[in-house]
C-alpha cells in the first residue's frame, strides 16, 4: 500500500496559521473541528463512541452491519471506493467486504489524521482482494487526487460517514457536498451518515458525558496547541461546554475560560479572554430526513435508498450522482 502524505511542514504550517486567524479574530474565536484528531485526540473519539451516552457510532455500525448487502447491491460496478474521513475504518469492513466477490477492489480513505489513516490500514488489512491506499490530504484535494486516478468506466463509490456532514455549519454541508459533486460523474454514487434530530436531553448527553471524555477530546486541541506550537494555555483555567442550537438545529462544543487570562502563542502572538468567554470549536448538525433529502437534491444528488437505526435516530443514504 502506498501513502499519498502531505508534506509535514505543509500541515504543520497550516495548522498554525489557522489557529493564529481563529484565536485573534475579532468576536467569537474559533478553532477548525478538523484538527482535534491529532493521536490523542483520535484515541479520545475511539472512548467517545464506546460511551452509553454517545450511540451515533455504534447506530451507524449495526446499519452497515445490517445492510451491507443490501446497500451495494444499488452500486454499479465495477467500482473504486474512497472515504472522506475513514477514522479508524471499523464501520467501513462491512461495505468492503460486501463489495469485494472475486473481483479485486481499491480503497482510497483520504485523511488528514496520520494516526487514523495508520489505525484504518491495520483494522482492514485482513480483508482478503482489497488494496488499500491511504491519501494523507484535505478531503477535496485528496478526492480530486482520487477521481484522477480511476480507470475508465469504472464508478466511484465514496463514502462520507459517521455525521462528519453536519460539522459543516450554516449552509457548508451543501456547497461541500457540491464540491464533491464536481468530482463525480453520473453514475457515481456517495454513501452519507447522518445523525438525526432526538431530544434535548439524549442530544446533550452525547457530547456533555459524565466521566468528561468528550471534555478531555476537546480541551486536547488546547493541549495540542502548546505541544505542537509552543502555546502556554493553562487547561485548568478552562472548561468544556456543550449547547445546543436551536436557530441551526446544532450542538456547538465551546471551550469557555474560567477568568480573565492572556495566552501566548510561543513568542509571537497573545490572545486575551474574558472570564466566560468561549471559542467554538465543533458544529455538529442534527438532520431531519427531509433535511438530508433537500441537501441531495440541492447539491446534484438523487436520494437512492436510505437506512435508519430503530434504537438510535441515525440515517444512512445511498446518493447518486445525477
Ligand atoms: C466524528 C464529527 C461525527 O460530531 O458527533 C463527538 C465528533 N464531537 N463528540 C460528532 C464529536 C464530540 C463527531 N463526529
């Protein structure tokens, strides 16, 4: 298996640059959701989706799990898949296993997460007739690369799971997805997970649980901060908060400070915070069905077939591209 990797100082480089804009903005701070998967933060994630309070991982797997079959039988073949964001592939077996008879079948799971992309080839290297090739890269330079690459007459499958769409907030979900559109050719078909609208409190729960794993993902991205750019964010002084927002049908994570505090970024850069003041860091969307039928249509998609989980409201859809 070969590995498209990004130059590390690219990413690195981009990184800080994207906190500098993010931390001294003026009003809300931001930090891109993309960057709390370094390798602890990809390990805290892994705890998130083993805890009662949090079942959007595990809807997901029993779906896949479930109608695997069923799912590819709507794909034409032959077929090339590729994943925006394959995390540590578990849920992505089914599919590959469904889809690979006699035929040998390529698997291009596109990340930014190194750690993912390592942990994804060990989970599915036992799957006998599937090559995997990792693509260290932003998901749309990583598909374009992708796209580029298949033979003709072969039909691109890719998979964007585990409610990674609804980190797209106000309207993105929809440009994104057409920016994948671009890449496709009719025929060519996108496998979305998509978390479903449920109530307040099983929402809440989900990204506030008692034993504080998600707390610990999030202020991970402070920690990470000062170990990958010298930052001296002091975690005590700050603490994690999950909202949900009715206006966007979103849960927003935030990282409130607890006082007044200045924070340098090695020598080159301060951020002052008021006591109470927050920077989001994560956006996730919470669907209605109809919601994920307008957003296909909206972006150059055809809703195909769609399967839900009965224990937890989770929808995945078959899209093709029309
Ligand atoms: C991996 C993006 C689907 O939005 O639920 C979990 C990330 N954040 N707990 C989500 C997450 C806080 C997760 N996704």
């Amino acid at each position: 298996m070969t590995i498209t990797a990004a130059p590390a100082t690219e990413s690195a480089v981009s990184f800080g640059l994207e906190v500098r804009a993010g931390l001294c903005q003026a009003g809300q701070k931001t930090l891109p959701s993309k960057y709390l998967y370094d390798p602890l933060g990809s390990a805290l994630f892994e705890a998130i989706s083993l805890l009662p309070e949090y079942g959007l991982t595990r809807a997901e797997e029993r779906i896949l799990r479930r109608h695997a079959e069923e799912i590819v039988s709507h794909v034409p073949r032959p077929v090339l898949v590729s994943e925006l964001g394959s995390g540590n592939g578990r849920k992505t077996r089914w599919i590959l296993s469904a889809l690979c008879g006699r035929e040998p079948l390529s698997y291009y799971p596109i990340e930014i997460s190194r750690a993912a992309l390592d942990s994804c080839q060990s989970e599915l290297s036992d799957i006998e007739a599937v090559s995997i090739v990792g693509v260290e890269r932003e998901y749309l330079d990583g598909l374009r690369e992708v796209a580029a690459l298949r033979p003709e007459g072969t039909h691109l499958l890719v998979l964007f799971l585990g409610s990674t769409i609804g980190n797209f907030d106000g309207g993105a979900d929809a440009r994104f997805l057409r920016d994948v559109r671009r890449f496709l050719l009719p025929g060519d078909s996108l496998l979305l997970g998509a978390d479903l609208i449920k109530p307040l409190d099983r929402m809440l729960a989900a990204y506030d649980d008692p034993p504080g794993v998600t707390a610990a993902f999030n202020l991970n991205l402070l920690a990470r901060i000062n170990r990958e750019l010298g930052g001296d964010f002091n975690l005590r002084g700050f603490e994690h908060v999950a909202r949900f927002n009715e206006m966007t049908s979103s849960i927003e994570m935030h990282i409130r400070s607890r006082r007044e505090q200045v924070v340098h970024v090695r020598d080159s850069y301060a951020v002052a915070f008021k006591e109470g003041e927050t920077i989001w860091t994560e956006s996730c969307h919470k669907y209605t069905r109809e919601a994920i039928a307008a957003l296909a249509v909206a972006s150059g998609f055809r809703q195909q077939a769609q399967w839900m989980d009965d224990e937890w409201p989770f929808a995945e859809t078959l899209l093709l591209a029309s």
